[in-house]
C-alpha cells in the first residue's frame, strides 16, 4: 500500500526507478507476485502524470484506490484518492481485481 503516491512515486514506479524504500519495497512484491496498492495525490494527475497512471494502469499486480479530480476549479490538474476506500482496495487487490469505478 502507497498512500499516498504522489506524482514522483507514480513516475518511479512507471520507469523502474528503485531508489527510495517505498519503490524496493514495491519492486520486491510485484517481484513475488504480490499486489501493490496505489492511492493516488498528486497535484499534476491529468498533466504530466497522466502518461504514468496509464502506464501503471496497465501493469499486473498493481491496483488503484478509486480516485476523482481533487478540486476542479481551483486545481484542474489534481487529482486524489478516496482514502475511505483504502480497505476495500486491498481487499479486492488480494483478490486479483480492480475495485471499480476507478474514476470517481
């Protein structure tokens, strides 16, 4: 569980890049085919991390907490995650699926 993920720890884990304890300590449970749960805060979620999301999105072992805009009008860019649906995130993430919608 990487809560929260903000939009360098989206970009790490996109890429590869292990140099923080929170990316080794995901690279070492996708490793082992372990689930990897992501909620999201970042401020630039429908700019530059967008490509990430998508990337990570599609990845085996990687669940989402469902997440919406932050707040639309004052940062159009932001977006975070429905933190009271972390439980059932990883619930369903040890099940093998996605907890749906993932777009609030």
């Amino acid at each position: 569980m990487i809560a929260p993920c903000t939009g360098n720890t989206l970009a790490k884990m996109a890429h590869g890049v292990t140099d923080t304890a929170v990316t080794m300590a995901a690279k070492a449970h996708l490793r082992n085919g372990r689930p990897v749960v992501i909620a999201v805060a970042t401020n630039d979620g429908l700019g530059v991390s967008a490509a990430n999301i998508g990337t990570l999105l599609c990845r085996k072992h990687i669940y989402f907490v469902p997440f919406r805009q932050d707040d639309p009008e004052a940062k159009p860019n932001s977006l975070a995650a429905e933190m009271s649906l972390i439980p059932d995130a990883i619930e369903a993430a040890l099940r093998g699926e996605q907890l749906q919608p993932v777009l609030l």
